[in-house]
C-alpha cells in the first residue's frame, strides 16, 4: 500500500475498513473475475432488500452507502441513472476508470426487474468527475409453459400427393438375341411336354 492509498482509504467517507475491503482486498481476490462476480453480488444484494418504487430505491441505495442515486430519464424498456455523491467521488479519485461499479449495476438491474416485472440487465455507459451513468434494458418474460404448439393434420390415403406414391417398377427391355434364345428354350419345353403326355396316354391305353 503506497502512501497516496493509504491517504485516501483513512479518508474515505465510507470508513477505512469499507474503502479497503471494497477497493483493494476484492479486486486482489477475484482478479480478471471482479467486474463479473460483483454484478451477480449486486443482483443477490437486491434480493435481500427489494424495493417498490425508484424513490424507495434511491433512499436505499444512499442508506447502502453505495451513492446518490437518480432516474434521469426513462422509456418503454430503458431507464438511464446517475450515481453521485462523495462517496462516488472518493472512489473515481482513488482508481479512475479502472474502478468497478458493476456491483451497483447488478444491484440497479434486479431492483428494476422487481418493479418492472420484466428481465433487466445493466450496462455502465459513463464515468464521469464524480458521477456514474447506467443504462438498466427491460425485456418481456417468456413462459415457455405457455407456448401454443402447431397440430399437424395427418394426409388422407387419397390425397397423397403423387410425388410421396411408389414408383411403379419397370422391366426391363429385352434384347433380340435375348428374345430368341427366350422362345427357343419355350419351343423346347413344350415339345417334351407333348411327349410326355403322348407316352402317358400309350401308357393308360395298354392298361385297358
């Protein structure tokens, strides 16, 4: 801990202990993970202290200790919130750009959501002086429960189309020598027929 650090965190209007822990041992502790794990805390933080109104949610968010916070502006599934006061104003001295608000994003997001009934997220749009601007984005919950799915109608034997019918199955042609050899072995076969029956018929008349 440099001097300048030490300087602020004994000043912080949050208290030493809080300024450190926030600022210096999270980030040593999570790493590259911290904008990403803050946020989810923020949204489990929300859970514990859900609000009804943005003015209901302005006074916790300065009771957390986590800034003045106000709506700036708000459309169908976007509202725009700025982040003030000193203690915003300590932190962005202390660290600048690199300091993380994604704790307070997840917060805001889950907090809107409760109100709004709708999945929210939020997005950090601007560090200023002494103020932090967020975007929180609604969007309509899906029940996947209620989705209607599509009745197939099975097709008739008679309205088969002909493209799904078997193909009729075709013979092949035969060649003339092919033929020819076909019709002398049919010759054949029927005049040992002939003589077969001309001997049985011999045959029965001696028998008489």
């Amino acid at each position: 801990m440099t001097q300048k650090l030490y300087d602020q965190l004994i000043n912080s209007p949050r208290g030493m202990s809080t300024a450190a822990m926030r600022d210096v041992l999270l980030p040593l502790i999570l790493g590259q993970e911290t904008d990403g794990i803050l946020y989810w805390i923020g949204k489990d933080l929300a859970r514990q202290f859900p609000v009804a109104t943005p003015g209901d949610l302005s006074l916790l968010t300065h009771q957390l200790g986590l800034g003045d916070l106000r709506l700036t502006s708000s459309h169908n599934t976007t509202m725009t919130w700025e982040l003030s006061g000193p203690v915003i104003a300590e932190r962005l001295a202390l660290q600048k750009e690199a300091t993380s608000f994604t704790l307070e994003a997840g917060f805001l997001a889950k907090q809107v959501e409760f109100q709004t009934s709708k999945v929210t997220e939020a997005t950090i749009l601007e560090k200023k002086k002494d103020t932090v601007v967020i975007l929180t984005e609604s969007q309509a919950v899906t029940e996947e429960g209620e989705v209607e799915l599509v009745t197939f109608i099975q097709p008739q034997a008679a309205a088969t189309p002909a493209a799904a019918q078997p193909a009729p199955t075709l013979k092949a042609a035969k060649s003339p020598r092919a033929q020819r050899r076909a019709e002398k072995l049919a010759a054949k076969e029927a005049k040992k027929a002939a003589k077969r029956a001309a001997k049985e018929a011999k045959r029965q008349a001696k028998a008489k």
